[in-house]
C-alpha cells in the first residue's frame, strides 16, 4: 500500500490566505519531499526534508517534520492563483541505497483570485 | 536548459495494440523512473533503471516492459494495453544514489488513452 496518506484531499482558499497540508507515513525514513503537479503535468521538486531536521523553509513555503508521530506538513504563506495544484508528499521508506520514493495520495489545492 | 522531455504529449492507442512511449534527459543522470498515475491518484513507480540494470517492482504487470539504450533515453513499451492501462506515464530521473541528492525530476508525462 502506499505509504503516505495526505489531509485534506481538497483545500480551497482565497488568495492571500494560507493554505496548510498534511502527510503521514508509516515506516521509518531518511527524508521527505514535497512535490507540486499542475493539471496535466509532471511533478516539481519543492523541498526536501531530512530525518533530523524539524523544519525548513523556502520562500513562502514552510515544512515541518516530526518523526516520533510520523508526519509533517507543508504552510504556503499568502497563497496565489499559480499555487493552484496538487501537492505531494514522497518518502524513501528508509532505503538509502536507492532512489526510490512512495508519494502520498495528495492534496489538491485551488487558490481563488 | 537540462530537462527531462517525454514524447508524445498524448498518445492514443487501440485496445491490444502495441505502444512505446519515449523518454529523454539532459541531465546526465544516472537513473531514469516510469511512473504510471491514474486520475486523481499518487504516481506508482513501474520499474526503473539505475545505469544499466533494471529494477522492477514487484507489482508491475508483465505487459509493461522498459529500454535504455543509453544514459540519455529510456523506453516504455506497452505490449498489449487494456483499458486499464489508460493513465499518465511519467518519466523522472536523479542522480547516482550515493550522491546524498535525493531529487526526481520529472519530465511533463504521457497521457496514454486506449480505445
């Protein structure tokens, strides 16, 4: 099964506002990404995430880590129409010795303008 | 720029009839991926290749079937797809495992449709 579970499967907000999602996963893990996907496109890098870091920034977005309950979450600050996308997150499962990933289920963000 | 280029955009195809979608990189990375999404659904890794060895997944029916002729191309061939096999493909690729570098980039997919 897959490994992560995102909440809420659907956010909408309005421009300006923040938007906050959520992911679990079940097994142990080295790192965790986030990634973004357009309609009809592929996936986008956004941030990664190691087993000892709590939190990381990047621009307007804010990731979070916390391994004892397995989970973290993504805060875009001051949302835009060009955030709109679905958002997921992706684990090595623990494996560093290759480069697999298990992705969420992903969360689908609409910004209103 | 250094990109991951996945031909065609859209590819229809009759039900059985075999079908190969392309994938290329720029970026010299080591390992290339095909993922299969589904609508509304997480991508699923198919199988990938780290240079030259091919690593399947467990669940990845037989009818799925990859190539990499070279560090710079790797082929999806569809034997006999089903209307089951409609989705997006995704190619993605990253650098050597051991370079602590733990990014996919994806290429912009396939939108696989069988009538």
């Amino acid at each position: 099964s897959q490994q992560g579970e995102e909440d809420p499967q659907a956010l909408s907000i309005q421009e300006g506002e923040n938007a906050t999602m959520n992911c679990s996963y079940k097994t142990s893990i080295n790192n965790l990404q986030w990634y973004r996907q357009n309609s009809g496109r592929g996936l986008v890098h956004l941030i990664l995430i190691r087993s000892n870091e709590r939190e990381k920034h990047s621009g307007r977005l804010r990731v979070t880590l916390d391994t004892s309950k397995k989970s973290s979450s993504l805060l875009i600050t001051a949302s835009r129409a060009a955030d709109t996308a679905s958002y997921f997150c992706a684990t090595d499962g623990g494996s560093s010795n290759t480069g697999k990933l298990i992705f969420g289920q992903g969360t689908t963000l609409q910004v209103k303008p | 720029d250094a990109m991951v280029i996945q031909n065609p955009r859209y590819q229809v195809t009759q039900f059985g009839k075999p079908v190969t979608l392309s994938c290329s990189q720029t970026l010299n990375h080591n390992v290339m991926y095909w993922y299969q999404q589904k609508s509304s659904q997480a991508p699923k890794l198919l199988f990938h290749y780290y240079d030259k060895d091919f690593n399947n997944e467990a669940d990845t029916p037989d009818n799925f079937q990859s190539r990499r002729p070279n560090t710079s191309f790797c082929f999806l061939d569809i034997r006999s797809p089903g209307l089951g096999d409609a989705a997006m493909y995704l190619c993605a690729t990253s650098r050597d495992f051991a370079s602590g570098d733990k990014t996919q980039y994806f290429g912009p997919g396939t939108r696989l449709l069988v009538l």
